[in-house]
C-alpha cells in the first residue's frame, strides 16, 4: 500500500495546529462530545467512555478538585494505565490545577524527590500502588464520593494556554527526575500536529500500551486521537503473548510503539495477517528491526519520529527511510531551525570557531542537535530553574540568540535525513527508558563492599538502546549475590546494570574525576577483568 502524499501531511498537521492554537484540550473535546457523543474515545481493560461519558466524568474530577484544593495547587497522580487516568488529569487541568504525573515503577526515595520537585501535598493514587511512607495527602481511586459530584459543564474560568497543565518527568542527564513543565498549549500542539501526521480518522483506534506517565502514551497518543473523533485502546502494559489477540479484537488501526516492541514482536514466534493496522507511530525503531517488522506483519506505513517532552527539536520521518528520524521539508527549515554542532564527545562542550560561535557538523558528522528557541518554538522549563538554564546554549551562532540543547548525538546524511546516534554524556536508554548513569553509580556505591563505581552503556547486537554496564572497584565485604540484592531493591529493572566488571581500580583524570573512555571501548567483550552478566532465569549474575 503506497503511503498517503507526505506534503498533505505536512500541511495537515499546520493547519490543525494553527485551528486549535488559543484552545486547551479540555475545551476541544467538550465540542467533540456535542458531536460524537456517542462514539467511543477511551476502551481499557473492564472500563470503557464514550466521549460524553469522559467529558461528565472529567466533570466531575474537576468539581471534586474544587472542594479539594486551592486554584493552581499542583496534585500528584500515580496510576498504572487506564481510561479514569485521563478524566482525572482532564478534570483536574480544566479547573487549572497543574497535574504531575509520577512514573509507577519509581522507588520511595525517588518518589519522594519527584513530589517534592512538583511542589505538591497531594498524591492521587491507588490500593496497589499505594506508597507505605509519603510527605503528602493521599487520596485513594476510586474515590468513594466522585458520584456526588456534578457531570454537568463547569462555569469556572478555562485556564490560559500559556498555564501549566502537566509535569513530566524526565531523567535529563545527570542526576535524579526533573519536572518539565507542560503547557495547555503545548498539550494542544503535540495532540493536532500529530492528529495531521497520521491523518487521524473517526474511524481510527489506536493501540496504546506505553507507560501513560511519559508524554507519548499519555499524551499523544491519547490527545492525537480524542481531537479527530477516534478512540485508543488502552491497555495496563505491553504483552508479547497479547499484543495481536487485542489488536485483532478491538479493530485497531494504528499501534503507537518503541523500537523495543517492535523487536521483541519480531522475535515472538506469535504473528497475525488478520489485522486491520493501517500505520505503526513511534520511536527508537533501528533500521535493521524497521525492516523485519514492517515486512513480517504487512504494515503499510511507519512514522518514526524524534521528540523530547521538554525540548523544541523535533523530527519526523514521513518517507519511510528505515533507520532516519527524519527530516523537514524545505518549506519547513526556516520555521523548525535545527542544527548539528561539533562537541568533546567526553565532556559535552559545544566547540567554537574562532568568532566564538559554534560550528556545524559536515554531513554525517556526529554531533549535538540543538534548535532554537524563539516564540513559536519555545522552551518552558523544568520545576528547577537551575537545571532549566543548563539546556540553554547562548550565542550559538549570533550574539543574543538562544538554543535548546537536546543533549542527543546525532548525525545528518547528505540528503538532509537525520540518525539518532547516542545520548551525550551521563545518560544512555534502555528498554524505551532514560537511565542516568551517576544515579545508578550512587545506588551501586551503597552496596556493602563495594569502594567505587562507574556506569556506562554498552551496544548489544539486535537490542535497541545500550545496555547498562558497571566497572566497580571492592574490598573483602562485597559479594555478587549481595549486590545483586542490593540492585534488585533499589533501581526498576530497566535502570539495573547488565554487565558487572570488577576492577583493581578506575581511571581518574588530573582532577580526580572518574574517566570511563577505555572501559566503554572495551566494553563488555574485551575487558581485561572478570566480567559477570545478569541472569534472568536465576536471578543473579554469573559468568559472562
């Protein structure tokens, strides 16, 4: 099946933009509730709403929050995935009480840090996920009184575009979560420009099992669809053994994925021809997994894109060119300005010429996307003005001008297609998740025997992302089966290292700082030192 004309795309997804640009979500979808009533927006695992039920029930959730809280408290919510997630966040960012979205597999110091980041005394939560010690107000879904409250339209004032309506967390690349403040405007941005992109249909329904506290499977998958009259398909976490059965039975066109999925999809000796998928969306797909994927199942088109919650650099590969990110048409380039810089791969310092400014990488050059911050592509920020300044690169290219710095390697070949190469820096991805290698280095120093850590990522042959690898340094107290405990209660698996080396000691530089450039180049294949691998079926680490 030929992919629809990309131009009508493009020009799709600027017009929807541009319609919706001074409204808020909750406000669009009240009108789409006058028309599609009764068409289903939401579909979870025993709950379903049409669009007039979301709407009464977000109705509700703000009239509770009303009674509840002051105007502007930020509420914490932590829910595993499902229909009354939306209503909530809904309800509660109509009334125009910011809602922070707490990632469901955070340990209780991690957790506390990202309430403490949100500046909340209110967590929303449930019996299962209930945290046993919180600074914070606890309120239990479901909420034993909700019924009680009002479905009809609420007269209270609807809340500025430019206001805060979520916060997403985002590992950054050093250190623990930061909140990224997201704006009604930004919500309504991602929501219509992607609801152009896939050309999004009443008659759609998308399949989402991705974590619903991220932006992609909280929001855009959701808003994308709610904003044309489609419906999602919500599903608590991705299966390998259920992924087709849902697919087939609830008639879904669209899959919103990562690469991860795809490949253990292609893995999965469970295949179905039936389907009635039209487009896969997402990122993280490798060229190698694009290709197997797209042919085995008969998926007629893939969007792979680039995007980060709080960044302005985004990119989108509408041609289906395995393995790019993408690339703007060149109506586009002045209105999206992208660049690629030369950096110290080690250090992440942009270099300059000797005018001061940066410098653009040649064609297929490795390098730091950066995009500039001007009023239509704006930066807001995390909760944290400290770390929101260290994105921002100053006199990039002219006195004055203001860059956002992704932090992303990337390289850009000669017919404009963009690669995403690495993260830069302290942070690598796993498993569709940013790890920060100084948090998981600190949880390791904790472990009883061992004196010192470093953590890095390493490439391992058909697995998407980089894996996590620890060098450690240990005295006559440290065991693996101890360290392996240790892990196992402090970090979610994603975070866990893969490779443990053991070391007689680390490298430091002149200033004492921990250098890991020859222990990434050799790996986990080439170390001169015992290297042990972690063994799912025993649950402990063995010989590599």
């Amino acid at each position: 099946m030929k992919p629809p004309s990309n131009l009508k795309a493009w020009v799709r997804a600027l017009d929807y933009t541009k319609a919706s640009a001074h409204r808020i979500l909750p406000e669009l979808l009240d009108d789409r509730a006058k028309t599609w009533a009764k068409d289903i927006a939401l579909l979870g695992e025993g709950q379903q709403y049409t669009y007039a039920e979301l709407i009464s029930r977000s109705n509700q959730y703000a009239r509770w929050a009303l009674a509840c809280f002051q105007p502007g408290e930020v509420v914490c919510l932590l829910m595993a995935n499902c229909p009354e997630y939306v209503a909530i966040w809904l309800g509660l960012t109509r009334l125009g009480c910011p809602v922070a979205l707490l990632n469901t597999h955070l340990r209780p110091d991690a957790l506390e840090h990202c309430i403490q980041a949100a500046g909340s005394k209110h967590l929303i939560t449930t019996p299962a996920l209930r945290p046993a010690t919180i600074n914070a107000r606890i309120w239990l879904v479901p909420l034993s009184d909700i019924d009680l409250y009002s479905a009809a339209p609420l007269a209270e004032p609807i809340p500025d575009p430019a206001d805060i309506a979520l916060l997403i967390y985002t590992s950054g690349t050093t250190g623990l979560p930061k909140a990224a403040k997201i704006t009604h405007r930004r919500i309504v941005e991602w929501s219509c420009w992607f609801a152009g992109l896939m050309n999004a249909q009443r008659t759609d329904r998308l399949y989402n099992c991705l974590p619903m506290y991220h932006s992609v499977g909280g929001v855009v998958a959701i808003g994308a669809m709610l904003v044309r009259g489609g419906s999602v398909c919500i599903r608590a976490r991705f299966s390998v053994t259920q992924f087709w059965h849902d697919i087939v039975k609830h008639d879904c066109t669209i899959f919103q994925y990562i690469g991860e999925l795809c490949r253990y999809l292609t893995q999965s000796p469970l295949q179905s021809n039936t389907h009635k998928l039209r487009l896969a969306c997402g990122n993280g797909l490798s060229a190698e997994v694009w290709t197997t994927f797209q042919n085995c199942f008969n998926i007629p088109q893939i969007i792979e894109y680039y995007a980060a919650t709080e960044g302005n650099v985004s990119l989108y590969n509408l041609d289906g060119k395995p393995g790019s990110v993408g690339r703007y048409p060149a109506f586009l380039t002045q209105r999206f300005p992208v660049a690629i810089i030369r950096c110290d791969l080690e250090t992440g310092i942009p270099q300059r010429n000797t005018a001061g400014f940066c410098i653009v990488c040649e064609a297929d050059e490795i390098g730091e996307v950066i995009g500039a911050v001007r009023d239509s592509r704006r930066f807001d920020g995390y909760t944290d003005p400290t770390a929101s300044q260290q994105k921002l690169l100053l006199n990039a290219f002219e006195n004055g001008d203001v860059w956002f710095r992704t932090g992303d390697l990337m390289r850009k070949d000669a017919a404009g297609y963009y690669y995403f190469v690495d993260r830069l820096g302290d942070t690598f991805r796993w498993k569709g998740e940013n790890v920060s290698t100084l948090e998981v280095a600190n949880v390791i120093r904790d472990c009883p025997g061992v004196t010192d850590a470093l953590v890095f990522g390493v490439a391992i042959p058909g697995q998407e992302g980089r894996a996590g690898m620890a060098a450690i340094t240990v005295d006559a107290r440290f065991t693996l089966a101890t360290l392996h405990a240790h892990l196992t209660g402090a970090l979610p698996e994603y975070a866990r290292p893969v490779f443990i080396r053991l070391c007689d000691a680390l490298e430091t530089t002149g200033t004492f700082k921990l250098t890991k450039t020859g222990l990434v180049r050799e790996g986990y294949t080439d170390a001169s030192e015992p290297v042990w691998i972690s063994d799912t079926t025993t649950g402990r680490f063995i010989p590599y």
